[in-house]
C-alpha cells in the first residue's frame, strides 16, 4: 500500500495530516507510533477507507483505494480496532463466520471453503476450542483474539491493527504479538499496527513509521529510527537506551 | 433449539386460542362447536354478523400487532437500541399527521393515504437518525430526539383537528369498525413489509457488529440501513392508516421474543410477527369484552402494561 502526499482534516482547517507519504512494506510488519493526537489513527483511517484524503490519494497495488468495491477490498485489507462491542447471543464461531463476507453472498450457503478459512483463522489464533462459546463467556485477550480471527477469516494480504494491547494486561500483551510476529512470518501477512509502547514497536517491527503533528517524522528500521534524541524531539520525553545480547535494544524513559 | 420451537408452537396455539374466543365473544355470543358447524354455512344470519364486523377488525389487529413489532425489531436493529419503536421516535406520528394532511385536505387523493403515511413516518425517520447521528447514535440522544419529533408531528395533527380535520382514528388507535377494505390495505401493504423484512434478516445480523467492524468485512452498512429502515416505515405507516396510533408493541414485542427465541433475525423476525400478532389482538379482545358494552382500545392496553414494563426495562439497564 501507497500513501502519497495525504492532506486529511476533520474539520475543515485543521491538517491533522499533512502532505503525509509513505510505502507500507510488502509481508513486513510495520508499526506506527508518535504521541497521542499525532495522526497515527487518522493515518489507519485513510488506510481503511474510514477517511476520505482531502488531497493526495491512498494506493493499493496502483489502484486508488476509493476505486475499490467494498468487498473487494474487503479480500485485500481487514482491520482489526481497538474498542470492540460484544454483541449479545453470538458464538465464536458465529461471529468469525462474519469474515467470510467478502467472499460471499449474505444469502449464500457457506462453502467448503468459508468452513476451513474459519477454521484455519480460530487455530490460528488458538480458539478451536472456544468455538461454540458466546462471546460474552470469554476472557478480555480471548476477545480481541476473536476479533483478530474474524479478520484472519477475510484471508486478505494485510491485517491492520488499531493499538491492539490497549486494554490488555502485560500477558496478554504478549500473547497477542507474539501471535502479530507469528502470522507474519507462517503466513507472509503483511502487518501494519499502531503501538503504544516504544520496546514492544522496537522488539516486534520489522519497520517503523515515527509520527508528530500531522507529519512522518521518520521511518525505517527500528534501530534507525528509535533513538534517544528522536524520543526527546517526538515525545518530549527524555530517556536511555541500553542494549545486550538478552534483552536485544530497549528504553528506558526518565524523566520528562 | 427446542425452546424456539416450543416458543413458536406455544405462541401459535394461543393466538388460534385467541382469533376464535375474539370471533365468538361479544354482543353475539356463540360456542366453539356453533362457530366450526356453521363456519361455511351461509344461512346463518349470527355467522354472517360476525364474518362482516369481527373478522376485519381480528384481521386487521394481527397485522397491525405482526407490522408494528416487527417495525420495532428492524428499527432496533439499525440504531442499536433496544427502545427504538416506531411509536416511540415519531415514525407513527410523522405517518398520522401526514395521512389526516390528505384526508382532511385533500380528500380525492383518498387513494394514496398510505403512500403519504409512508412518506411522513419516513420524514420522521430521517430526523431522528439527522439529529442523532453526530452523537454515533447514542441510545439516549436518540431516544431524546425521537420524543421531540414524536411531540413536534402530535402537536402538528393535534392543530390540525383543533382546526376541524376529521380526528376519527388520527391520534389514538381504533380497531372498532373496520371493514373488509381496511383489512385488504393492511393485508397488501403489511405482507410487502413482513416479506421484506424477513428478507432482509441476514443484514439485521451484520448490524449487530459496529459500524466500523461491518464496513470493514466489506458490507454497505449505509446503504442497509436506509433498506432496512424503509421497510420498518412501511411497516408502521401501513399499520398507522388503517389502526392509528399504538406505542410500546414494538419495545415490548422485540424484548419478549429475544428472552424467548434468541438474537438470530433469522428466527427474530418471523417469531416477533407472530407474537406482536398475538398480543395485539389479545389487547383488542380484552379491551372489548372485559368492560363491555364500555370498550378499552388496545393502545390504552397497551399503554398501561408497556408503562410499567419500560420501567422494568431501564432498571435492568
């Protein structure tokens, strides 16, 4: 995906993104981070057809993205937010069926290949045996996981991520990227996510998009990109990096 | 599985129950082996009385219990709301005042009451959702708008009887009196929109996700919506002309056929139609035989047990 010289405002005056540019690389995982109102969500929004540019357009395999028909590009890209509601009387099954539209006739029977796409998508996400549970008896991480199969269930090219540990505690933190890292490197999926925090965007992507004030501060290798002055100039935050063969590179922010 | 089918069977055996204690109570009384014997039998002067005067009205408060609940159940499913009934949010009172507009106004256009029902329930509709949406839909903004646009059409057809337009069955419900060409406009009007809507259950389905979430599997929730809130106005507004006004059977209705059969629209919808159907005739024959010769209308009935359940609903809540 292609995003080229993007202008979005949600008010009309305001640039919350400004002339932004970048290339989301194939079968990599691509993190987005920057501080809070920096334009990491309003980028996931343009990329998800949420956001229509004002100027500048959003490319996926040289096709403008408002080209595409819903489901078409529904079989290209899944995203997966934050905040999820969880519907009454739904089984897991159920829900993660809901995956399988773009493919599909609402009034189709499911096929053959519905059934193992779900079922690939609940292994993947280890929920097999969570099947036919309702939603509502399942823990916070199985519920995001469940999300995520849903949108495994499209079997698009890339899964998108709106800050997907948010509101789970470090263990589950964990098991969610873990299975990000996994699905990229089984699956060549390309991954684009919005993370919070810093160690986890540096141990977890392969590429890093840096955001401030409507603008990509800088982007590229995590090592690259994630460096103590940055830290300071983005986040105003200052910080120590430290690296060794156990815990890889890490920071340690101290003070502000 | 089994609850749903006992539901059904239970809900199907009362309402048979009901049509003939409705067919062979009143004025004219007769026993339940008078009414099969003489059912075809054209010389019987009592079965006549009752085929002209009381199989209308059972007809027509079927399909006006069957269109409004259902009306509820599309209508819930596109704000997701559980208090969103057609009553409720204005849709009933934008169809009534546009029907006693032609009625009282332009009477040689008689023909198209319905037409211009549904186009008021269908202004009253664009409203809400106009008015709401900043706020993403949120149930108590929502609810709050539909009270104001149902007091804005109320207060609009109110002037306008003040005024002298003919007040007959606008406001509050009538199921007195009805006729053979009531029951063949419900009939028409109401068969399309439980048709449609039954149809129509796999995009109800979909609504359950968030807006978000259900474009991002690639499906028109847009466009569902303006469909699906369609039918719920054709629904309410062809109920409106021919039986007036009736609140809460589309909060109540929707509410007890969830506890019953599930969330599955599938199943939702044709279960609610039935039920709604149920209830509203039942509400009719009460109100008709337990006071009598004094009648209660079924939407004072209605009023008085959806009250109390509202109450029951919000504290829940």
């Amino acid at each position: 995906m292609e995003i080229k010289q993007v202008v979005v405002s949600h008010d009309g005056k305001a640039r919350h993104l400004n002339e932004v540019s970048t290339v989301i690389p194939k079968g990599k995982v691509t993190t987005i981070i920057g501080p809070n109102g920096c334009g990491k969500s309003t980028l996931l929004s343009v990329m998800s057809r949420n956001k229509v540019p004002l100027e500048g357009k959003a490319t996926l395999e040289n096709r403008d993205l408002v080209e595409y028909k819903p489901k078409e590009f529904a079989k290209k890209f899944a995203i997966v937010y934050q905040q999820n509601d969880i519907p009454a009387d739904l089984t897991v099954e159920k829900l993660v069926m809901y995956g399988r539209m773009p493919h599909n006739s609402l009034f189709k029977k499911k096929t053959n290949e519905d059934e193992e796409a779900v079922t690939w998508a609940l292994q993947c996400t280890n929920l097999l045996g969570k099947r036919h549970n309702d939603l509502s008896a399942l823990s916070g991480g199985e519920r995001q996981r469940v999300w995520i199969a849903m949108a495994l269930a499209q079997q698009s090219e890339i899964l998108c991520l709106d800050e997907p540990t948010t509101y789970l505690d470090i263990y589950y933190q964990l098991e969610l990227l873990e299975l990000v890292k996994q699905l990229n490197e089984q699956y060549g999926l390309t991954i684009v996510m919005v993370l919070h925090d810093i160690n986890q965007a540096i141990r977890y992507s392969d590429h890093v998009i840096l955001m401030k004030a409507g603008k990509i501060i800088a982007e590229g290798l995590p090592r690259d990109v994630i460096t103590k002055e940055v830290i300071k100039e983005v986040y105003g935050v200052n910080s120590v990096f430290h690296e060794d063969e156990k815990l890889g590179l890490y920071m340690m922010p101290l003070s502000i | 599985m089994t609850k749903k089918i006992i539901s059904f069977i239970a809900v199907a055996v009362l309402l048979i129950i009901t049509v003939i204690y409705a067919a062979t109570t009143g004025s004219i009384q007769m026993s339940f082996i008078e009414f099969i014997t003489n059912f075809f039998n054209p010389d019987n002067a009592d079965m006549a009385a009752i085929k002209d005067l009381r199989f209308p009205r059972i007809i027509v408060a079927l399909f006006a219990g069957a269109a409004l609940s259902v009306a509820g159940v599309l209508l819930q499913a596109i704000m997701r709301n559980p208090l969103a009934d057609a009553g409720f949010i204005g849709i009933s009172a934008g169809a009534a005042f546009t029907k006693l507009f032609i009625v009282s106004f332009v009477p040689t256009l008689f023909f198209f009451t319905p037409i211009a029902a549904f186009i008021g329930g269908a202004l009253a509709c664009f409203f809400v959702f106009l008015l709401s949406w900043k706020s993403g839909l949120n149930p108590l903004k929502l609810i709050l708008v539909g009270i104001a646009i149902n007091a804005m059409f109320s207060g609009l057809t109110e002037a306008m009887i003040s005024f002298g337009a003919s007040a007959s069955g606008s406001i509050t419900s009538n199921l007195s009196f009805k006729t053979w060409d009531d029951v063949s406009l419900i009939v028409t009007y109401g068969s399309i929109g439980l048709i449609l809507a039954i149809i129509l259950y796999a995009s109800c389905n979909v609504l359950v996700l968030s807006d978000k979430t259900a474009k991002s599997v690639g499906f028109n929730v847009t466009a569902a919506r303006i469909v699906i809130a369609a039918v719920a106005v054709l629904l309410a507004a062809a109920s409106v002309v021919v039986a007036g006004v009736i609140s809460f059977v589309g909060i109540l209705v929707p509410h007890i056929a969830r506890r019953l059969v599930g969330y599955d629209h599938k199943v939702l919808i044709p279960f609610t139609a039935l039920l709604g159907a149920f209830i509203i005739l039942l509400a009719d024959t009460l109100g008709r035989t337990m006071f009598s010769p004094m009648e209660v209308p079924a939407s004072t009935i209605m009023a008085i047990i959806g009250g109390p359940f509202l109450i029951f609903l919000l504290r829940k809540e």
